[in-house]
C-alpha cells in the first residue's frame, strides 16, 4: 500500500514540474516584440555605417591617386560610374514614359491632356480608380420613356417583355403604396 501511495505522489508532482519548465521557456510578446524592434533598427544602423564605410573608403582611394599624381585613373573611375549611373537613369525615365503612355491609353482621350502632366504614381491611383468605376446604362430614346421600359406605353412594355414588365411593376410597388394605378 504505501508503495502505491509513493508512486501517486509522484506521477501528481511531475505534471506541476511540466508546466513550470512550459513557463520558463515562454516569452512575453511585449518584450519579443521590442527585441524584434530593437534587431530591425540594429540592422538598418549597420547597413547605413556599412554604405558610409564603402564611400569613405573611395573617397580615400581617390585622395591616393591624387596625391600620387594619377589623376587619369581618378578620373576614369568616376567617369565610370557616371556612365552607370546615366545608363540606370536613361533606362528608369524610359520605363516611366512607356508605363505613362500604358496608363494614358486607359483613359479617354478627352481626358488624357488633362492627365499627362500629372505623376506616375497618382496617375497608376486614378486609373485603377477610373477603370474600377462602374458603367452608367442609359437608354437612347425620348426622354419620358423611363417609367416605360423604352417603350412606347406600359401595355407595349408588358407585351415585348413581360418578364421586365413584373420586376418594374414589383419595384414600384415597393416604393408606392398606390403602384402604377394613376399611370395609363
């Protein structure tokens, strides 16, 4: 018996011991939160004393060529990277011309004057909005012929579409407590 009641002392205080381990090893998110904070701006300030390390030390190796009197190679090297430069330029302005000319032609052409001096990203919103606009239905005939269908009375209405006719009448009916009853 007493073995008994050793071993289900035992099997009760190791479930406790369990759950004290599980909490140790949690991690509030307020505190991972700021760490995760903390590494991200840790890494920007690296990346930032990285770039200005890279500068410094061109910098550097041009007072070098200088002071040694290689003034071509100097020269070389900058005009090098002014041509880089210029190419990445020329090729970005080009691709904004034509992502231009892409969203101008999604527009009306009453419109595009209007729009063509405006900036690419604000251009890119408006579009995306005009196109996303709902089309307006109107109907091409005399004015009045609402109510109607289009037609030329409600009994030519009911007649050529019978089905149009039931959903127009439901609808009024809806709005009216008299429906069409004053209409002929």
């Amino acid at each position: 018996m007493s073995e008994q009641q050793v071993v289900s002392q035992d099997e009760k205080q190791a479930p406790e011991t369990v759950s004290e381990k599980q909490t140790v090893n949690q991690v509030p998110y307020a505190r991972f939160s700021e760490l995760v904070d903390e590494k991200n701006v840790l890494k920007s300030e690296l990346s930032e004393i990285r770039k200005s390390l890279s500068n410094d030390k061109e910098s550097r190796r041009i007072k070098e060529l200088e002071a040694k009197g290689e003034y071509d190679q100097a020269l070389n090297d900058v005009t090098k990277k002014l041509v880089l430069a210029q190419e990445k330029a020329d090729a970005f302005d080009q691709y904004q011309a034509s992502r231009r000319e892409a969203l101008l032609s999604k527009l009306p052409e009453d419109d595009r004057e209007i729009y063509a001096d405006m900036r690419l990203e604000k251009l890119e919103v408006h579009v995306d909005r005009f196109a996303n606009r709902p089309t307006s239905k109107v109907q091409v005939g005399k004015p009045g012929r609402e109510s109607t269908g289009g037609y030329e009375s409600l009994k030519e209405f009911a007649l050529k579409d019978p089905q149009g006719y039931k959903k127009m009448k439901a609808e009024k009916q809806k709005t009216s407590i008299w429906g069409d009853i004053f209409e002929g």
